[in-house]
C-alpha cells in the first residue's frame, strides 16, 4: 500500500531509540524527510545516518531536551513546517501541548497534518507505580479528544498510539531493576514479564512504527482522537 506520504517532513521526538526511533524508521521508508530529536547525541547521529544509508531521504538532527523552551525551539528551527509531528510522552503533559500548538495551525493552513502521540497502555489500565505518567498521559488524551474534533475537517488528524511491552532498552532497563529488587535471575523476570502477554513475546519497533506510518497516512484523514492499543493482548478489557 502507498501510504501517500512521501516527500512530507516529519518532526520525531525520541528518536534515538526505541519506539520513536521505529516511528522515524518506518516514515522514512515511505519517502518522508525526518527530523529527529534526543538528548543523546551520539545514538542520534548513529541513528540517522542509518535512515539515510538505507532510505536515501533528508535526514536532520537536533540533540536536545524537548521538554525545554530552548530544546522545542532549537526542534522547530531544524524542522518550522512538519507536516508529521509524532511524540513520546513520559511525566510531562505540557510539552506535548505546547509542540502541538506550535505546528498545527500551519498544518491546518496547508490542509494536512498528522499528530501522533506515543502514550502507554497505561491510558487503559493504570499502573500503580507510575502516578504522575499516569495522570500526563491522561491528561494529554483529554485534550486530545477536545481539539481533534475541531483540527480534522482541515485533514488534520491526532492520534495516540498505547504500546504495552515491546523489547526496548527501557523495558531491559526495567527488567534488570526487577532482577535486583526482587532478587531473581533477569531471565526469570523476563519471561514472568512475556508471560503476562497473551501473545507470548514483546513487541518490536518495527511493528510499532509500521502502525505509526499508517496513522500518518493520506488513507486515515477519516481518523481522528482515537488511542490505537498496541501490546500483544495484554488489555483484557473488551473496550
């Protein structure tokens, strides 16, 4: 399927590593022009010069903390028109706000935008060691649902994606620190963790991002304010 996407830029947070690195992967697959942001700034350029080495598309680096004022605005000087804004939110609801609020009325001015917010499954399902993530991802998801309502007759269209485990430093790092606390072998927490998913395995940033590029996609312009789970299962909910 030709997602329609090529030649559009796209503004990716965290994306380094992990699920905003899968999102910057799988977009520049389909012909978009990405501007990657993180903190670190050698995982970034390493990160990037793969894309171009396997894509060929333009390829921008800003090593930078985008929940800053002078880390949004050094992002928004490398990439002042995406046409594709995609973002990992962890304890801090405002920055997702204040990039939204940056970028989409130019995108409304060019009658086309996508807004993809990386939350948690935690949306769904609390998790009760994680309070303030908790109550940002909440928070940005009501606000969401407000102002996606009014952007998407313009073909502007904000999403989240609710991922659950996918194998990523984050979740190693994670399993170690349960290893210690609980004083088991790391093995034995990983697989207590993988069983805790129907589909018996972690997910991939591959998969992630493919799902992502889609979401950015000219065929969803008829999709707006949705929170796509994403997590092998593990949501026993039926809603």
């Amino acid at each position: 399927m030709d997602l329609g996407i090529r030649g559009k830029s796209a503004l990716v947070c965290a994306a380094s590593k992990g699920l905003g690195k899968g999102c910057a992967i799988a977009l520049a697959r389909e012909g978009v022009n990405v501007t990657l942001i993180a903190r670190g700034a050698e995982a970034l350029n390493a990160t990037a010069q793969a894309i171009r080495s396997e894509t060929g598309v333009k390829v921008a680096t800003v090593a930078a903390d985008i929940t800053t004022p002078d880390g949004r605005a050094a992002a928004l000087a490398a990439c002042p028109q995406p046409d594709i804004l995609v973002k990992a939110l962890d304890a801090n609801m405002l920055t997702p706000i204040e990039l939204i609020k940056a970028t989409v009325d130019g995108m409304i001015a060019r009658r086309f935008g996508r807004i993809v917010n990386i939350t948690s499954s935690a949306v769904k399902a609390p998790i009760d060691i994680l309070g303030l993530s908790n109550g940002a991802r909440s928070g940005l998801t009501g606000f969401v649902a407000g102002l996606s309502r009014k952007t998407v007759a313009h073909n502007v269209t904000i999403n989240s994606i609710l991922p659950g485990a996918f194998d990523t430093d984050r979740l190693q790092q994670a399993n170690l620190a349960a290893s210690k606390m609980q004083n088991k072998p790391l093995e034995e927490v990983r697989q207590a963790r993988i069983n805790t998913v129907p589909a018996g395995r972690f997910g991939n940033i591959d998969e992630f991002g493919a799902l992502c590029a889609y979401i950015c996609s000219v065929h969803t312009s008829y999709i707006t304010g949705q929170n796509f789970l994403i997590d092998g299962g593990a949501y026993p909910g039926t809603f």
